[in-house]
C-alpha cells in the first residue's frame, strides 16, 4: 500500500517541528560544547602558567639561598669586621650552568650595620629560555659566638620574585 496524499499531511506538520528544533538544539549544543572547551582550556593554561611561576620562583629562591650558604662558608669573619660601618660591598658572585637552556647566577651583597651585624642582600636569577625569574632574599648576618659556626642569618620576610612576595612551602620557614 502507497501511501497517499492524506497520510503524508498527518505527519507533515510533526516532522516540520523536529526539524525545526533539531536545526536549532544542534547550533546551541556546538555552542555549548566550544564556550566549555574554551572555558577549560582558559583554566587549564592559567593553573600551568601558574605551576611554571612557582617553580621558577622556588628555582631563583633556592639559588639566592644557596648564594647565602656559599657566602657563609667561605667568608672571614675577622675580614668582614673590618669593613666600617655603613660600608657594602659584593661579596660573592656565580653562576650556575644546567641543563639545555637553563641557566642561573646568584649574588650576595653585605652593609655593615654596626658591631658584628651585616644587612644582608641575596638574589637568586633563573633563566629558563626567553623567560626569567629573579628573587631577592633579605636578612641580617651576625659574627657567631661560641656556637661552632661562623654566622647566623635572620631573614626578614619572604622573598621578592619579580616584584611580588613569593610564599611557599620552601619560604615559609625562612624566618625561623
């Protein structure tokens, strides 16, 4: 049996409107699906850009600490006691090869402050391709009594990096 003119009209009107909604959800739904692509993407990007700053910036903290350390154990307390008050200087400077286009230097500069106290200032500089961090830890070094060693550094807060206060698990305990 053929289907004849009657039956093609009793289901005409009904497949219009699927049509009709169908060319309309599939639109929203492409829509949808590219705003939520966009959207996690967005944040996605951020968080790596977000994980890649704090590494740097651990990266640059640590050879800025590692500055300090160096200084700590090759200085001369007589020497630097004889540097007069209000007096700085560069005390040590290196640089730190890695691997490929890794690159960092560390530097380390005292003021004498009175008897036995020094401000110190030490920085620590990655370079990691076209992009560089750079973070700056300060303190105060005192000529040690009869504790065994040399120095001891007080940090003042936690380090610059790029202009911001960089707060992690590797600075929070500088203070102590």
């Amino acid at each position: 049996m053929t289907p004849g003119p009657e039956n093609s009209v009793a289901h005409s009107p009904a497949r219009t409107i699927m049509a009709r909604a169908g060319a309309v959800a599939v639109p929203i739904l492409a829509g949808m699906i590219v705003i939520g692509g966009a959207t996690f993407a967005g944040v996605h990007y951020s968080a790596l850009r977000n994980s890649r700053t704090q590494l740097a910036s651990d990266g640059a903290t640590i050879l800025a600490l590692e500055g300090v350390h160096a200084f700590t154990q090759a200085a001369d307390p007589q020497a630097l006691m004889t540097l007069p008050v209000g007096a700085d200087s560069m005390v040590m400077k290196a640089r730190v090869f890695g691997a490929g286009q890794l690159m960092g230097t560390y530097a380390v500069s005292l003021k004498r402050v009175g008897f036995g106290g020094f401000r110190l200032v030490a920085t620590g500089r990655l370079v990691s391709g076209p992009r560089s961090m750079m973070c700056t830890v300060r303190g105060l070094m005192r000529v040690a009594g009869d504790s065994g060693e040399k120095f001891s550094v007080g940090y003042d807060a936690a380090p610059l990096c790029n202009g911001t206060r960089h707060r992690s698990a590797l600075t929070t305990q500088l203070g102590s």
